[in-house]
C-alpha cells in the first residue's frame, strides 16, 4: 500500500468538506464524502420555486476571498455584483452610504447621509486604506475585541455605529450588538473594500455545485455518520467503514464521544420572500433598515439580482424576538412600508435557519493542528 493508497473519509459535503476532498484530490488522494442529505452544499442551498431562486437565508459570496479564489472558477458562476454601496432606511427617510474610492458617484450622497458625521466618512476612508495593507496574517494575529469596542476605539460617532455599522454587519455576522470579534471585522471590512459582494447567476447553491463537478463518484449521499470512534466510522444504520483518515467537516462533538461540547450558541436568522409590485432599485444593493425597534434588517430585491425573475423581495430578519410566524410577517411587511416606503403582497417563503453562523467572539484564520477535527488513526 502506497501512500495515496490510505482510505481517508471526509464527513460532510458542505463548502468545507467540497474544499477538503479537492485539496486531496489535488495532492494526489482520493477522498470519499459521507453526506446526511441528497444533496451537497450543507448551509448554502438555493430552493427553485418556479422560475423563483430562493437562497437559504440572504448569503453573498466575497470574490476576494481566498478560498473563492482558490476553489471556484468565479467567471463560470457568473457572478452578480452587488453595488459597493447601501440605502439605509431611518424613519422613512432614505440615506445612501457608498464607496466613492470605488465609485465617485457616490461621493456627495455619502458626504451629506445622515448617517454618521462628516468626520466618521472621513474615519471610513481611512480605515479602508489601512485594511487593504494588512495582509491577513496580521489581521488575525492582532489582539482581539469585539467589533464595537473596536469601532468606538477607532472614534467613530454612536450615530454612525447605531445608522450603518450596526445594521450592516448584523446582517453578516448574525448576531445585533456587534460581540464578534475584531479580526472578523477587519476581514469582512477589508474583503468589502478590496472585492465585491456577489451571487453566482444561478443561486448560491450554485458554489458547492460547482466544487462538486470536481469530485465524480467520490461523494455517498443520504449517508448518516453516527459515530467515529477510532478508525471506525459508524453509520446509522449500524454499517461500519474502516479508515485511515477521517476529517469531519461538521461541528466533531455531534459525532466523536467524549469531545467537550462547544458552550458557543449559534446565529439563527429567518429570511421572509414576499412578491411585490415594487420596481427594485434597478441594480443589486442592499438596504438597510435601521430604525429604531424594528426587527427587519436587510432587503434587497431578487429582481435586481437575477436576470428575468419575478418581482420579490428577500427580508432578514436576524434580532431575537417572540412573535409567531404570522405576526411576524405582518411586522416585517408593516415596517418594509414605514420605514422604506415598499409595499409586500404575499408571503412566498419564511425560511428559519437556527444554526445559522457559529459565534465568532475568537476566531483564528488557520486551525492548529491539534484543534483540526482531523482524526489521524493509529492502526
Ligand atoms: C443565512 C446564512 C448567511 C450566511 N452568510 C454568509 C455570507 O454572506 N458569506 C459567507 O462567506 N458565509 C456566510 N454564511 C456561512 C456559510 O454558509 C458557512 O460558513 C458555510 O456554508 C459552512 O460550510 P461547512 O461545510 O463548514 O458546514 P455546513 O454547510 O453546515 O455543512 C455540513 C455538512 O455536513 C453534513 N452532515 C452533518 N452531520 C452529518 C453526519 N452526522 N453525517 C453525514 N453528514 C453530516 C450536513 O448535511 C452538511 O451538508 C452564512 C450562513 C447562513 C446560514
């Protein structure tokens, strides 16, 4: 037996389980993925509901991002580019906050938004500068806060942290009082200020699609692991597969006894589609809404996004709350017309995704070794 010749198991066809088997591939080893479900791409799913593409929950991917670049061939996904900019919705009224290093037309809009002062736009340029010089590495090995202590100690105003930090990275980290760490912020906000949010022009199923053409025949779904203990791996129903690698790319403690279970709760949000007469924007932005106590918290019009499809808007939809489905969609539709003056007509989706983002109040950019969930079996 050579070494390419080690049966190595991979759990989980998810982005990273995909990335996983194509990083072995790539080095010569034939991994096999054990996936739960028919299908592959775990957290990102796009449902086709007619001539509809309902993506599971308001995802984008960040072209700049290493791993995009790395795995994907980004020109065949077609990707739609969101503009560098956003409408944020206060009160009713209606402020644009853009990028003008990218587009200068958004320069004046951004200057007079009443969203911040004028010296927090000033903060913003800067802080867009030094974050396109820090490389990654020092990112993520810089101390660690959470992102609001660190916009407070940048000096950015309360107005501009409540109007735009505030409703914007709610909507990325999934969580409303900015506790993510730091290293986190710096990441997204330099991936913003270097690339583009997109969506491939078939969904965002259409990522772990792509990854999965690369891996024929090396994928068994509908396949449950229940335990891997050892060089076993157990399977639900009661099967057994001996391996010499396991990689579980799955939260381990679900399925390796006696690992400590992570205290961390998980990010949930919920995403409401509702059909609608309103035009869009004409371009694909995202709009914030960041009036006071409202639940609703970013929209954009799929209308914009995709390429003739029907006039519908996706709402997230991420503070905690204890309303029912229904009142919820009653809430979300009345402030979608208080706040940014659009009607909803009805409801197509809600979709609930409880185990949304993990929390990220300390993240590493690499994993050690030790913390790897890569079980090397001793035989
Ligand atoms: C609403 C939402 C918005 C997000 N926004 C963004 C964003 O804008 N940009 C971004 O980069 N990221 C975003 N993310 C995060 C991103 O989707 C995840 O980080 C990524 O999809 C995680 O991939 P994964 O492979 O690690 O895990 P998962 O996608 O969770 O995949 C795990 C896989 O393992 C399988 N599995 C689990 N248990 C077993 C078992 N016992 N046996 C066999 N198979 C098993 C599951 O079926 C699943 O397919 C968002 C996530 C959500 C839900």
């Amino acid at each position: 037996m050579t070494d390419k010749d080690v049966k190595i198991y991979i759990i989980g066809a998810g982005v990273s389980g995909l990335a996983a088997a194509i990083t072995l591939k790539n080095a010569g080893y034939n991994a096999q993925i054990l996936e739960h479900s028919p299908t592959v791409g775990g957290r990102v799913k796009t449902t086709k509901n007619g001539s509809m593409k309902l993506d599971h929950g308001f995802q984008v991917l960040l072209d700049e991002y290493p791993a995009a670049k790395e795995f994907l061939n980004l020109e065949s996904l077609n990707l739609v580019k969101f503009s560098p900019a956003s409408i944020v919705f206060i009160d009713g009224n209606k402020h644009i906050i853009g990028d003008a290093q990218r587009d200068m037309s958004f320069a004046w809009n951004t200057l007079i938004a009443g969203v911040g002062i004028v010296s927090d736009k000033w903060k913003v340029f800067m802080l867009s500068r030094k974050l396109k010089q820090k490389n990654l590495t020092d990112i993520f090995n810089d101390s660690e806060k959470t992102t609001l202590k660190y916009l407070q100690d940048y000096g950015f105003s309360q107005k501009m942290i409540d109007c735009f930090f505030k409703p914007f990275y709610t909507g990325i980290f999934l969580e409303t009082e900015l506790q993510t760490s730091s290293r986190m912020f710096e990441f997204v906000f330099k991936m913003f200020s270097i690339g583009n949010a997109t969506i491939p022009g078939a969904g965002m199923e259409a990522i772990p699609n792509q990854m999965a053409d690369k891996l024929v025949g090396q994928i068994q779904f509908n396949t449950t692991v229940k335990e891997v203990i050892a060089d076993t791996i157990h399977l639900t129903t009661g099967e057994t597969i001996k391996s010499d690698y396991t990689i579980i790319a799955t939260p381990a403690e679900t399925i390796v006894p006696n690992l400590p279970k992570s205290d961390k709760p998980w990010h949930s949000v919920q995403t409401l589609y509702f059909d609608t007469d309103d035009h869009g924007f004409d371009q694909p932005i995202i709009g914030l809404i960041a009036g006071n106590d409202c639940l609703s918290n970013n929209f954009h019009f799929l209308n914009d996004v995709f390429e003739n499809h029907p006039k519908v808007i996706s709402v997230s939809v991420v503070a905690k709350h204890n309303l029912t489905k229904d009142q919820l969609e009653e809430r979300v539709r009345k402030e979608l017309i208080e706040q940014a003056n659009i009607k909803a007509g009805d409801l197509i989706k809600m979709m609930e995704i409880k185990k949304a983002l993990p929390t990220f109040d300390s993240i590493q950019y690499a994993m050690s070794l030790l913390k790897l969930n890569l079980l090397k079996i001793s035989s």
